[in-house]
C-alpha cells in the first residue's frame, strides 16, 4: 500500500495471511502518492503523486520503471490483461488509455466522471460511470474505442461499477435522485446491455451515499454475494446477496477509504487517510481490526492468486483446456504441466488440476566453510545471483560452462564494534560447469576480537564469572550511584550507596558552576558533565580527577557513551546529535535532529535512537558509520518525548504527546531493520495527567521487558508502571516535582533530581514508596553504574565454549539463588551476549 509525508512516500508490503508488515520500500521524494493498482500477474504496480504524474514500479524491488505525466487526476486505474496498456478514469472526464511499451498516452475516450474503470474477466471490455450522463460506458480493448452506453434510470448517479466473475453480470451502484437513496442495478455484461433488474432505494434512510472505487463495490468469486463500502460520514460496508438484494453488515467506527478485496473473497484492506494504519475486515464475520504502518495512506491494493476458478453456465457438457506454464531463470525453465490439459465436464461439477513441474535445469551446488554461522554471503553464476546464510546454496542454469564470482563478507552480524573481522573468499572467482559442485573456503584477517558478555539481573555488590576460552573473569557490580549538585559559584559530585541510600563521600570539582548533564560511561569508570557555558567535562569516576574538556557551543538535553566508551552521542538544543571522540578529544561528526531530547543506545551498541520531536520522527544512528540509517514516522501529530529500548534489543518504545486528543501515547517499534510500528496506545493516560517531557532514566523498561515506567512531571511530579502487554497503568502521584533520573538494571528503584533543592527523590519500585535524601546542595540529574554490568574477554577470531556458574548466598534464614540464562554454550568472538539471572528462594 502507498503511504507518504509531505515530503516523500514509503510503499509498505503486509504479508495477508499473518497481516503484518513485510517490508517499507521508501520512494525517494515523492509526496503525496495515493493512488494504486497492481498488474494482472502482479509484478506491476501503478501510483500516482499530487503533480499528476503516474509511475511504474516493480513489485518486487520496487525499482521505479517509468513516469509519465498525465495532466489530471486519475480517480481510478486498471491495467489490461497483457499488462500492456492502464486505463485511467480521470478528472478532465476522459478516459486516459496509456501504453506501457512506448510510455506514451495512446488514446482518450470522454466519459463525464469516470470515477471508476474496471474490466471484464476476459479482458475484452471496460466498464467506467460516465456519471454526469446517468450512463456506464463500454469501451472494447482491441480498438480501444467506446462501443455501449448503458443508460440507467434518469437521475440514477453512476458511483460504481463491478462485473462478476464468470463475465456475464455487471452490477451499477448509484444515487437514487427520485428518492435520495442508493441503488443497485443488474445489467447483462455484454451486447446488447439491456438491465436485467434494478433494486432501488436498497439502503435504508440512515445510510450516508458516497463514491465507491474499485475494492469498495465487489462481487465474491461464486457470485453470489455483492459487497459494498460507503464511506462519508463513518464507514459502512454491507453484504447483500444478488438474488435477494436483503442486505446484512455492520457499520464501523473507522473512516475508511479506497480499499481492496481479496480474491478469495475472504477478506477486505482499506485505506484510512491521514492516519498510519488500515481497516482490515474480516468478510466471513465482519469483524474488523486496524494495523499499523509507517505512515499515512489512502489506498490499498494488491495481488493474490485465484486457486478457484469458477464458471456460470447452463446445464450441460463443454470443453475446457488448460495450458502448460513457464518459468524462466538463467537460461533454464521452469515446466508446470496439469494434470488434465483438456477435456469435457458437465456443468455443476468440480475439476480439481494438479501441476506437475519439470525443468531442463542444471542445479549446481556453492558449499562454504570458514563464515561464523549465519552470516550472509552470495554468489553470481551465469549472471544468476543468490544469496544464503546458510553453509550451501543452489543455483539453477542451462547446462553449459560459466563463470562464477564471490564477494567478500565482511564484518559478519551481531559482532561487537571492536572485532574487525575481514573473510575473504577462495576462489573469489573461476568458471564451472553446470552441475560441478563448487568449494568455497573463507579465511579471515583480523585483529584480535572483544566479546562481552552483559549482566541483568543481580543485587548490587554480586561477584559473577563467566569462563571463555578458558579463560575465567570475574565482576563485581557497582551499587554506586552519582549526583553533581551545585551553588552559584561550584559544584560537587555526591557518591550514594544505592544499598544502604546514603551519601559515602563528596568530591568538589573546583569552580565550576551550574554543573548539571550526568552521564556515566558502560564500564563505570568514565562520567560526563556539563556546565552553563556549554562545556562537557569527563571525569574519572574514582578520584573525579577532571580528564578533559570540550567546548560544545550548544546545551545538552542528553548523553549517552557508545559501548567501547570511546565516543559520546549528545542531544543539544541546536537541533543536532553532536558525536564526540574521547580519543583526540574533538567534535567528530553532527547529525541533524529536530529536539532530540533524549538519546539512548540499543544493548549490542550498534545503533542510537534519538528523538527528532519536532518532525514526528524517532532518527535512528548507525554507531560504525555515524550516519542516519532510518526515520521512524510515528502517527502524525505525536510529539516525542521519550525513547527507550527494551534490553533484549527487539522492541522500541516511544512516548509522545499525541495531539488530537491532548493525551500522552506509547508507539511499540521493531527495534531493528525495517523499524515497522507494532502497536500504538494512544491516550494511555487520564485526564487528570500533565505532560511533559521525559529524560533517559524518566522513560524505561523493566529488565524482563513486561514493564514501562514512565515518569512525568509538569505541575506535581508522576511516576506510572505500565505492563507491555496490556497498557494498564498503576502508579502515584507524588507532591515532589521531580527533574531527571536514574532507573537501576535490577528494576527495584529509580532516583530523581530535585531541581533547586538539596536532596534527591529515591522510589521503591515494588512499593511505590517515595522517599528523600539529603545530599549538599541542589541537583537536576541523577546517574550511575549500577544498569549493565559488561565482562569484555579479548581473544582471537574463533568460536569459542563458555560457562557461567549459578550463584547463591544464604543469610541464615533463607537462601537466594540466581540462575545465569544461558548458562553454557558457545560464542563466536566479537559478539555481545546478554546474560539474564533468575532469582529463586528456599
């Protein structure tokens, strides 16, 4: 279906059995694209933008074909059966025949208001309302010329058009001027044209009258049942048998718009204009449901294949043939043979075809070795390529002799930053006959690889340890959390002991003032500050001996160290994502962000979500590249507030003001590649709720990922527990007015600053309990180590085994346990490896 921006237009492929997103091919700068129809074998689609112009893509890779500029609005499309020709009912009341061959307009036929253009089954007619006239025109597809009026009753407004499947029927859809109503009329499909019947005023007095396009006036694969959409006010869609014309449906919430019916006559897609998703229906219960897509349309079409193929006839006994089928692919072909080529059948009776394939193909087999397991490699063969993770992949061709070539792989998926693993393959290129299976080793130049292995779960102050290559770690988590506080004239770091929550020392950090962004490094070591003069400190989190300074020029709303702690990703008020190198101590890079507010990391370090609020936008990074990789369009008017991913990497929460119910929502998204929106929760909170925006630490999730907590503050200060699963809040409102935060990784207490007072707001996460602590002066911004713990082991680029032992400590009355998941296994060097501890009792 054509979704679009104001400034471009995104194609999102629904797979329909599961009804969920495919794939989003984005169509360059295109805007406003909306109007859309497939060829007949399905490997064409035709769009149309808001300049008038219409464009060929396929289907497949969506590559753009051709364009060509119509000079009017094209109400509907359909392309003929060769897939040779589209007829295009357009706004300047002709009928466009365009030829797809030479990319030119062949013909024009009048017709006065050709909202619709359908053809019959066989492909030798099309039908289109000629509207204004009270008439359906017949246009004949060989002479492209128009040869039928079919003149309906006088006052009869022409909305739709659709012929039934054996060819024999055509149905009309109209206004009834005589009495204000909708009717339906049923016309012998080819010469003479004469009507057969005319139902009039069929809808009741309640029902809106609006135009109907192609996929919201249809007929079901036997015939039997008419479907129609109406949609002005609301959206209805009715079911009414053709014999009896007694109509059964439902009236729906949703407003929907141009649609689609599936073949099988199972199921119905509507568009649903400016919002991001469509109207999926049911047809068997009427039942209806919404999915969500990237952005907003207003069509939908499709392709899917007919396994029925039904005929209407009189009873008796005829001939029928079926053809041989081909498909050709690198010189070779494809034979689908049925079972019954031709033959005679009577009438009423069911002839089931099999497709028996052969081919005169020549499969040669490409074996691999050397590749980490599941890493994508490809092969071109007789200029045929594929593409595998698997160790083997087969290439079809025509006998022969071919060459062959195959690019390097490098950098497999899921390793770490820091392993810059390069397989080169051998032979990279050779000739070989067709049928020869073909050896490719893989040998691999690297240095030396970093595998991390990432803690959630523990109680502070837990040694853990984990053998890798024989090689045994141990780690202590740290329960230490940080505060800069400040006067006018300097500021302080204050250590807690999230344990015992009291203050365990002070650090004062000379004669800087307004000290106020915290953010602290993935090992722990490393905290960044920033003052009112728009410099970013780092400090060593140990002795909080000052270790650099830079002059950013712009304030911070956020910052966040990139796993390896050699880079910080800061959010500032210059609408820019400023990336800093530690090394050399220097701007490295600036990406454009409209408000990025927040700026967080996915767990494996390899992207960075950013809030681009004022487009709508979350703006995802690529950390090796330090380009922009995606926009996430969220549902228009969501003003973003806060990101956060969930620690498994597979989900991306959004929180956003939600401007047309004044309410604050939460966008569930594919935190990886294509970024689809899984569901959106809008006005997850009541009434009585501000709004306002969130910081990292004021927007998480719970380490299990069963829990949101959201904390919002306005006036007052609100802190909400939101299961993933059902958007339920609890949660309280507390009299303190929070600023930012810090959640730790075991999800049992969050802690805030407190703006201009000398203490900070620590919450019991269980309880909801709220308390204070005191610390020297005023503070913002809370942070600390206590959200990963990472064990890193440098090692060579090989697969290696690895254990981690179960943990326990009794205390006298009872024992805890902690159980690792996975416990044992084995790791190719370079990846990152999140480990779970599971906590039992006895």
């Amino acid at each position: 279906m054509p979704s679009y921006t104001s400034s471009n237009s995104n194609i999102t492929v629904l797979n329909r059995t599961a009804n969920n997103v495919v794939s989003k091919y984005k169509l360059g700068t295109l805007s406003y694209v909306h109007l859309a129809a497939t060829s007949q074998d399905g490997k064409l689609m035709l769009l149309e933008d808001n300049a008038y112009n219409i464009y060929i893509f396929n289907t497949t890779s969506f590559a753009r074909i051709s364009s060509l500029y119509i000079g009017y609005y094209a109400y509907s499309a359909v392309f003929s059966n060769n897939d040779k020709y589209v007829y295009l009912g357009t706004s300047n009341n002709l009928v466009v025949v365009v030829n797809l061959t030479s990319n030119t307009i062949m013909k024009t036929i009048p017709a006065l208001y050709p909202y619709v253009v359908v053809m019959s089954p066989n492909g030798k007619l099309i039908y289109t309302t000629d509207a204004g006239n009270n008439n359906i025109t017949v246009i004949n597809t060989t002479s492209n010329t128009r040869i039928a009026n079919i003149s309906l009753n006088k006052g009869t407004y022409v909305y739709g058009v659709a012929p039934s499947p054996d060819g024999k029927t055509l149905y009309a859809l109209g206004y009834y001027s005589s009495n204000s109503k909708i009717n339906i009329t049923a016309i012998n499909a080819t010469s003479p044209f004469n009507i057969e019947a005319t139902h009039a005023g069929v809808f009741s007095s309640g029902d809106p009258y609006s135009y109907a396009y192609p996929g919201d006036f249809w007929v079901s694969p036997n015939d039997s049942v008419l479907y129609v959409s109406l949609y002005n006010s609301g959206y209805y869609l009715y079911k009414i048998p053709t014999s009896t014309y007694i109509i059964s449906g439902v009236s729906f919430p949703t407003t929907a718009t141009e649609g689609f019916a599936t073949s099988d006559g199972k199921s119905a897609y509507f568009g649903q204009g400016s919002n991001s998703y469509i109207v999926y229906v049911n047809l068997s219960s009427f039942v209806e449901s919404t999915i969500s897509i990237p952005s907003a349309t207003y069509a939908v079409t499709g392709y899917t294949q007919i396994s029925d193929m039904p005929f209407r006839t009189s009873s008796s006994s005829y001939s029928f043939s079926a053809p041989t089928l081909f498909n050709s692919t690198g010189g070779c072909a494809t034979i689908f043979t049925p079972s019954f080529s031709s033959g005679n059948l009577q009438a009423g009776e069911r002839q089931t075809l099999v497709y028996s394939s052969s081919n005169n193909c020549t499969f040669t087999t490409f074996t691999e070795s050397g590749l980490p397991s599941g890493t994508p490699w490809s092969v071109t063969f007789n200029s045929v390529t594929r593409n595998s993770t698997a160790t083997s992949m087969t290439i079809p061709t025509a006998a022969g002799t071919f060459s062959f070539s195959v690019p390097s792989a490098i950098h497999p998926a899921n390793q770490s930053l820091d392993c810059n693993s390069t397989y080169a393959p051998t032979p990279s290129s050779n000739t070989d006959t067709a049928g020869t299976p073909v050896s490719i080793s893989f040998s691999v130049s690297s240095s030396s690889c970093i595998t991390t292995f990432t803690e959630y779960g523990l109680p502070p102050g837990y040694n853990w340890n984990v053998t890798y290559d024989s090689i045994q770690q141990r780690e202590k988590t740290t329960p230490y959390i940080f505060v800069p506080s400040y006067t006018s004239s300097n500021s302080n770091i204050t250590v807690l002991n999230r344990t015992a929550n009291n203050v365990v020392s002070k650090y004062k950090l000379g004669t800087l003032s307004y000290v106020h962004l915290a953010a602290t490094s993935q090992d722990g070591k490393l905290m960044l500050l920033e003052d009112n003069a728009y410099n970013i400190y780092i400090f060593n989190t140990t002795s909080f001996a000052r270790i650099s300074s830079l002059y950013i020029g712009y304030y911070a709303y956020s910052a966040v160290f990139s796993n390896n702690d050699k880079y910080v990703y800061l959010g500032t008020s210059n609408n820019l994502v400023v990336v800093v190198n530690l090394t050399s101590n220097t701007i490295m890079k600036t990406i454009p962000a409209l408000y990025p507010y927040v700026v967080v990391m996915s767990p494996n370090g390899k992207l960075i979500y950013t809030t681009d609020a004022g487009n709508n936008n979350i703006t995802v990074i690529n950390t090796t590249s330090n380009t922009r990789i995606a926009n996430i369009s969220l549902n228009k008017g969501t003003y973003v507030y806060g990101v956060a991913p969930s620690p498994d990497g597979k989900t991306l929460y959004a929180l956003g003001y939600y401007s047309s119910n004044s309410k604050i929502n939460i966008t569930a998204i594919n935190a990886t590649s294509p970024f689809n929106i899984e569901a959106t929760h809008a006005g997850v909170f009541s009434s009585g709720d501000p709004y306002s925006y969130a910081y990292p630490g004021d927007f998480w999730v719970s380490p299990n990922d069963s829990v949101l907590y959201v904390s919002l503050y306005n006036s007052g200060y609100y802190l909400y527990k939101i299961p993933t699963s059902t958007y339920i809040i609890s949660g309280v409102s507390f009299p303190t007015t929070a600023t930012e935060g810090f959640a730790t990784s075991d999800g049992k207490s969050a802690y805030f600053g407190q703006g201009s007072n000398s203490y900070i707001v620590y919450v019991n996460l269980s309880s909801f309990v709220e308390s204070t602590i005191s610390i020297p002066s005023a503070t913002y911004a809370v942070t600390g180590y206590t959200q990963i713990s990472d064990m890193p082991f440098r090692t060579s680029s090989s697969s290696y085994s690895f254990s981690i032992p179960t943990l326990s400590n009794s205390s006298g009355i009872h024992t805890s346990t902690y159980t690792p998941t996975p416990a044992t296994g084995s790791l190719q060097a370079g990846y990152i490896i999140p480990i779970t501890f599971t906590a039992s009792y006895s």
